[in-house]
C-alpha cells in the first residue's frame, strides 16, 4: 500500500511538470480592413425620372350633358381659344328660351306696374284716393323692378351654361392625355383631355428618405436625356413634396431645367446628378461603426504592430451608402470593418483588404 501511493505522487508530480513545460497558446485573428476616404465633395446620387411640363391642365366642360364631338386627340398641338370638345346643348337651348319668355314677361309686369302706380298718383294730386293705395302700388312697382332684374340674371346664367357646352384650351400647348370619347354622358368637371402648356418644363423625380433633405429647393443639378447622354443641362430643385408617398416611400422632387421645349421632350427619361458640396469628413461602412462604453467608436489598425484600438468617433449622419464620421478619423485611416464587436483594445490581428476572399476569424 506504501509503495502505490509513492508511485501515485510521482505520476501526480510528473503530470504538474509537464503542464508547466507546455507553453502558452495565443491566436492572432484575421480581420477585414478598408482605407476610408475623404467625404467632401462627394455627389448625393443620380436620380432617373421623366420630363414633365411645369403647368398642366386636365380639362372639362362646367356643366354636364352628353358629349357629340372631341376636337382633338393626343399629341396634337392647341391654341388659346381653340374648341377641344362639345357637348349636346339642346336641353340649355330650351332653358335660354324660357329664361327670355320670363324676361318678357317680368317687363310686362313693370310696366303695367308703372302705369298703375302713375295712375293711382295722379287721383291722389285729387284727393280721390289715400296714401296707403298710393304705397301699396309703388310696392308692385318696386317688386316688379326686382323680378325683372331677376329674370334677366336666370337669362345670363342660361346663356352662360348653353356657352359652357363648348370646350376650349385656355392656353397654347399640346394635349397629353385624353379622357373621354363622343357618346359619353358626363357629369360637371370629369375631365376630357389633359393639356401641358407651352413653356417651362421639369424632371421628375423620387428621392428616398434620408436624402430629400439634401436635395432642398433651390440646390442646383445637372439634367442629361436619356436619348443624349453626353450633352448635359443645368436645372434648379423648384419643389420638394412635404411628405414621401404611401406607397413607394419616396419624396417626389421637381427640377426645373434651363433648355427649350425642343430640347427635352415631354415623357423622355432624363438622369438627375446632383452638383456635390462640402461634406467635411470620412466615408466608412456602416459596419465600420460600432459603440463601446455608451459612446460611438471605430476600431483603427496599426499597420506596424498589425494591432486595433478603439477611437471615439462623431457621426454626422448615416445614408444608405454608409456613415459620415466628422470626427475621430482621417482620410486613409484602416479601419475594421466585420465582426468588431468581438475585439478587445491592443489585440494583434492579421489585416486583410476587403477586396479580398477570405473567412475571417473576428466575423465568427
């Protein structure tokens, strides 16, 4: 019993010596570096959208009725004054001829009214008749005063509504869309044909949000057609819509371009690039950004001890292309840029380009 429990040392010795010989393991991991760059005068982004006249006009007749003709048809070419469409005015016509028949007969009715009052004052210069029959018959005079400027108002108002089943432009242009075809029976205001003036003409487009913002009214651009891609417009932001679409979740942005009518065409696609302005700071990738200790931070390679720091960073704003850090970080500065919530300060690191393929052991 003596001799196993010297042999069970020994081998317990010879155990805890061997431990101590092994030396210690460390692994170097391999991280993705990128080399930020300088952010001022960097452009917002192209947008695609489409040649839209400044003014537009859909079209309709003020009164209802039955349509017997339209005049013209898409992309034909309008004047001022021009009839577009016409509507049956048989109805309004006989509406004209009771109007006038009430006008008659509302002048009959003054004059009779006239004649009796200058009668009834002629037999009180008498003293054949009292005051009161005197007032009395200056009244019906009054009030056939007033049906007759009635009946005269009834008569414009139906000469107004038979001139309304005629429709004109109320501008040159030209017509871009039609909405209604003879035969049909239309109610007051339905449009008839949509008209875009002569004149100034604009590109419109949709911003994301985020950016709608930095495309404020005012901010110049440069416009260039879709058909002619090397010849380039100036144009000026003119309107930012209020708020973004329901749907698509995009502000509609229009910029008013400095050309002819002849140089760009109404529905042509044209390409919106945005002049860039001053944006001091450093572009990185959104993975690039990370927070220790409740502040922003980004992790910095030092290429000659191949190690990463943490560096507090200020960031100016966040896009979809990335973030802008205003402070903390200079152009050409290495920065990790996956898996730098696994890091420690001081840590070596084997740096690899993001260009490259590669499985990175601080991503894991």
């Amino acid at each position: 019993m003596r001799a196993g429990m010297m042999v069970a040392g020994l081998a317990a010795l010879l155990v805890a010596g061997c431990a101590q010989e092994a030396p210690p393991t460390s692994t170097v991991a391999t991280v993705l570096v990128q080399t930020v760059g300088d952010a001022a005068g960097e452009q917002v982004k192209a947008f695609t959208g489409e040649v839209v006249p400044r003014h537009a006009s859909e079209l309709g007749f003020r009164v209802g009725g039955k349509m017997i003709a339209r005049e013209v048809d898409v992309g034909d070419t309008v004047r001022r004054g021009q009839v577009l469409a016409r509507l049956d005015g048989s109805d309004l016509q006989l509406s004209v001829s009771a109007a006038r028949a009430q006008v008659a007969a509302a002048q009959s009715d003054l004059a009779l009214a006239r004649s009796e009052l200058a009668r009834v004052e002629a037999l009180r210069q008498q003293n054949f008749v009292s005051d009161s029959a005197v007032d009395a018959r200056r009244t019906q005079a009054e009030a056939a005063t007033a049906r007759l400027r009635e009946a005269r108002a009834q008569l414009a108002l139906a000469q107004n509504q038979t001139a309304y089943t005629t429709l004109n432009a109320d501008a040159d242009g030209v017509v871009t869309a039609v909405h209604a075809d003879a035969g049909q029976v239309l109610s007051a205001g339905m449009p008839v044909v949509t008209v875009a003036r002569d004149g100034e003409r604009e590109v419109r487009i949709n911003v994301p949000e985020g950016l709608q913002k930095r495309v404020a009214a005012g901010r110049a651009a440069k416009v260039t057609l879709w058909a002619d891609r090397d010849a380039w417009l100036s144009g000026r932001v003119r309107e930012v819509a209020p708020a973004a679409d329901a749907t698509t979740r995009t502000y509609a942005v229009k910029v008013t371009v400095d050309a002819t009518a002849e140089a760009l065409p109404l529905g042509a696609t044209a390409t919106v690039l945005f002049d860039g302005g001053a944006q001091p700071g450093v572009r990185v990738p959104l993975r690039a950004v990370g927070e220790r200790d409740g502040v922003p931070v980004a992790w910095v390679l030092d290429s000659d001890r191949k190690t990463v720091n943490p560096v507090q960073v200020t960031v100016a704003r966040f896009d979809e292309a990335g973030a802008v850090v205003s402070e903390g970080l200079a152009p050409g500065t290495q920065v990790v840029v996956a898996g730098i919530h696994l890091l420690n300060p001081g840590q070596v690191v084997e740096p690899v380009r993001a260009s490259a393929p590669v499985a990175l052991d601080a991503a894991r």
